[in-house]
C-alpha cells in the first residue's frame, strides 16, 4: 500500500471539494439552463439530487465519521457540530428540490444547494483541514483513507459518528437512501428508467449487509421503477450463453413470502459451480432481480428467459464458466 504525506492528503481534500463543487455547480446550472430556455428540466433535476444521493452525501456522512471526531478532538468540536448541522440542511434541501414542481422553484432550489456546499467546503478548507494538518496526531494521510473506506459505493457506515453529531449520521445514511430512491423515481418520470434501476440496485448491493432493513426498502422500490423500465423482457444473457445441459433443478418460488424470495434465490446462486444453473420459476416478470444480479455479480452470472408470461416466467440463472 502506498503512504502519503500529511500535505498530500490535504491536497487531495482541496482537490476532492473543488470537483464536488464543480460538479454541484454545473448540475445546477443545467437545471436553472432548462428552465430559463422554457425546456424540460425534469432530467436534470433528477440528476442533480442523483449527483448528491450517489456522491455529496456518502461523502458528507464519510466526514462525519472521520474527519469531523479527529477534529473535535483538536479543539474543534463546536466548529463541527455547526458543520454536521449544515449536512443535515443540505440533505433536507435536495429533499426539497426532488419534489419540486415548479421550474422556477427547481432553479431557485439547485441553485442555493450549490451554493451552500460551496460555502460549506469553503469552511471545511479553510478551518477543519489546516486544524488536522497542524495537529500530528490526527494522521491526515490515514484519516483520508478511511473517509475513503467509509464513503464506498454507497452510503457510509464504517465507524462511530461524531459525539458532537450525535444520531445525525444515522439520520443521513437514512435520508441519503430515500434520496437515492427520490432521484431514481424523478428519473424514471424523465423517462430514463433503466438508469433509476440501476441506481436503486446498487444501493441495495451496499446496503444488503449493512443494512438489511433500508435495502428491503430499496428492494421494494426497485419492483416498482422496474415496471416502468419496460413491459417486454430483456432476453440477453447476463454473462454468456448458458452452460447447462437441459438437466438442471427447478427452484419455483410463486409459494414463498415475497419478502424471502430474493434472498433464497441468491443463496441458491452462491451455491453453483462454474457452469452450473437452475430455472428460477416465478409469477411474475423477474427484472427487479435481475437489476440485482447485475449490481452484485456483474459478468459473473447468466440469465436467460425460457419463458416470459403472462402467467408464469422461467430464467435459467447460471454462474458463468471458470
């Protein structure tokens, strides 16, 4: 593993913030852009609170589990809990901005969320960083790469919160995945619904152990934004051409509890060899689950429809060839 200086890790920081900001600010200004051309702006609102559930906020709660307890302990812990609290505001106002329906509302609202990230960093750069840089013990270059560990593909639960924050990040990891799910939904109405199922999957891949009660939630959601990806089935192999030979089990699910279903039927994946497969037989177009697979096992697995409805659906899942 390559070791960073102290300096190098607060310039990676600097630089972290200053891409956040730009990318906030170009976001928004596509918003206030289709507004002010009398376009649709539907898209790129829900890009925007896209942009914040998927990076901003796992990034904010990352912070709040590194960064903010070294710098509390620096001296810093009013500082920080000022900071925590300005998380909080800015997740309530992407919140805001992804049920907006007014144009001139939505412009108003991205604007004043890139604003306020900006003024935020600014603080952070210009207080909390120099602080830790200056205070040896805190070990900038290992507080990075925590952040980094915490922040992940999704949202941060590694490590305890700041005590100066106490139950804020439990409440973000939580806003955070409603936001994921707010996002997704805007854009499935935008029409881009395979982009919102690939979304919610990948929130549910980071959530599934971690979390097992929010990705039930996202789990659900993805039932409903996969309707609107399309009523005809995508029949494409997910890792290949099936390598079975006719032969292999059924696992029939149409009795099970909704809510057991997807677990038993990744069990019954984890448990194949390379090459092998079952026919997972269900009452109902399996697309949720296969968003799923392609978050958990992408290029790992295949599926292939051997029946498509309108009673009952047929897919031999498979777990590619060695």
């Amino acid at each position: 593993m390559t070791t960073i200086a102290a300096d190098q890790a607060y310039e990676a920081m600097l630089e972290h913030h200053k891409r956040l900001c730009e990318e906030l600010a170009e976001r928004a200004g596509a918003v206030s852009g289709a507004v002010a051309a009398g376009q649709p702006y539907g898209t790129a609102v829900a890009d925007l609170v896209a942009y914040l559930a998927e990076e901003v906020l796992p990034h904010a709660a990352a912070e709040e589990k590194t960064i903010y307890p070294a710098a509390a302990r620096a001296g810093l812990a009013g500082t920080v809990g000022e900071m925590a609290a300005e998380h909080v505001t800015l997740a309530a106002a992407a919140a805001r901005l992804a049920v907006v329906s007014d144009g001139t509302a939505a412009a108003g609202q991205s604007q004043q969320i890139a604003a306020l990230f900006t003024a935020h960093a600014a603080k952070e750069n210009g207080v909390l960083l120099p602080a830790l840089l200056a205070d040896v013990p805190a070990d900038l270059p290992a507080l990075l790469e925590r952040m980094h560990a915490a922040a992940g593909p999704g949202p941060a639960h590694d490590h305890a919160p700041a005590p100066s924050a106490a139950g804020q990040a439990e409440d973000l990891q939580a806003t955070v995945v409603s936001l994921l799910l707010q996002a997704a939904a805007a854009l499935a109405r935008a029409g881009d619904a395979d982009r919102a199922c690939k979304i919610a999957a990948s929130a549910w891949a980071a959530l599934r152990d971690a979390r097992p009660d929010l990705a039930a939630k996202v789990t659900a959601a993805l039932h409903g934004l996969a309707r609107r990806a399309g009523e005809s089935p995508d029949r494409t192999a997910g890792g290949g051409t099936p390598d079975g030979d006719g032969e292999e089990p059924d696992l029939d699910v149409r009795q099970v509890s909704h809510a057991q279903r997807h677990g038993l039927i990744f069990t019954a994946y984890r448990a194949l060899a390379p090459g092998a497969g079952f026919v997972l037989v269900n009452d109902h177009d399996p697309r949720p689950l296969r968003y799923q697979f392609e978050a958990q096992y992408a290029g790992e697995y295949t599926w292939d429809y051997l029946e498509a409805g309108p009673d009952v659906w047929r897919v031999r899942i498979g777990r590619a060839s060695a």
